[in-house]
C-alpha cells in the first residue's frame, strides 16, 4: 500500500523539527553554532517549495515565530535561560533558537493540526514538549537554566502550555481570514 503525498509531507513536516532541534544542540554543543541556523533555513525553503498552503504557513510562521523570539528573549532577560555562544549578550538568543521556532511553527498546521480541537490535551502536551526540550537543551549543554532547575521547567511548562492553544487560535484567525468559507469545515 503506498503512502499519500500529505502522509509523506506530514512524515517531512514532523522529522523537520526533529532533525533542526538535533542539529541547534549539535551545533550549540560543538561550537557550531550556525549548523542549526542551516539546516533549518533549508528545511523551511523546502518546506515552502512542497506545502500546499504557503501563504498560511508563513503567516504562522510569522506570527508564532515572532511570539516565541520575543518570549526567549524574555526568558534570556530575566536569566531563566542563558546560553553557551560568547557571542551572545545577557538579553539576546542565539540565531539557531530562532530558526527552531520558525521550523516549530510550521507543525502547527500540518503534523500537530489534529491537536487543534483539543485545548486542554495542547495545554498539557505543550507544557510538557516544550519544558522537555528546553531541559533536554540543558542536559546537553545547548543553554543552560537557571537554579533551581525544577521552577525554571516548570515556568517552561507554564509558558508552552499556553503558548499552543494560543498558537492554534492564532492559525483558526488566520484559516478565517484565507479560507473564510472552508474553516466552518475543520
């Protein structure tokens, strides 16, 4: 049985997070620091050429990227995070934390779009993948969190639990604004 061309673009979409995430900790790890940068700029130029839904996926993409940049840097700010790169100031992110929330941003209406009708299951599978993925960072030597270690993941958690039912708002309006007569649909 042969798979869809949007099962194959879902099994894309999905293992296109996964592979920038591995290669921003690679990269931040090993003093590499623009290896994530790269392999998620070119997950997102292939992600454009494939996606049926370029115009949405970009507004997405801008939306929750600019959400989630100015949330790290926040948390940079107020030192619940700091990160390895001498290049980076006190209240700055590193360019690869950027290019992961563009990349992460575009899951949302394709592989995590079955999470969507679900508010309370995105609040806590947000919670606990985003304050995951920063401990996990941490444990790797990608950033390191503030002490004590369990409130900063449990502020993580807090933050990410309300960031992707909000995210997931935020593509209903944009859905409503491109497709006004289809979105009743989804």
């Amino acid at each position: 049985m042969a798979l869809s061309a949007r099962t194959y673009f879902l099994i894309f979409n999905l293992l296109g997070l996964q592979t920038t995430w591995a290669a921003c900790a690679y990269g931040a790890t090993h003093s590499i620091p623009n290896f994530g940068l790269v392999v998620g700029a070119i997950y997102i130029i292939f992600h454009m050429i494939f996606t049926k839904s370029r115009k949405q996926d970009s507004l997405i993409m801008l939306c929750v990227g600019v959400i989630g940049i100015s949330l790290d840097h926040i948390n940079a700010y107020l030192e619940l995070v700091a990160f390895t790169d001498p290049n980076i100031t006190s209240s700055f992110i590193p360019l690869w934390l950027m290019i992961l929330w563009l990349v992460f941003s575009l899951m949302l209406p394709h592989s995590l779009d079955w999470l969507k009708k679900n508010t309370w299951l995105a609040f806590f599978l947000g919670g606990l993948g985003g304050s995951s993925s920063y401990w996990l960072g941490h444990k790797l030597g990608a950033l390191t969190l503030s002490e004590p270690l369990v409130a900063s993941i449990l502020i993580y958690f807090i933050q990410w639990a309300v960031l992707l039912p909000v995210a997931f708002l935020l593509l209903k309006i944009i859905r409503q604004k491109l497709y006004p007569y289809t979105v009743a649909l989804n």
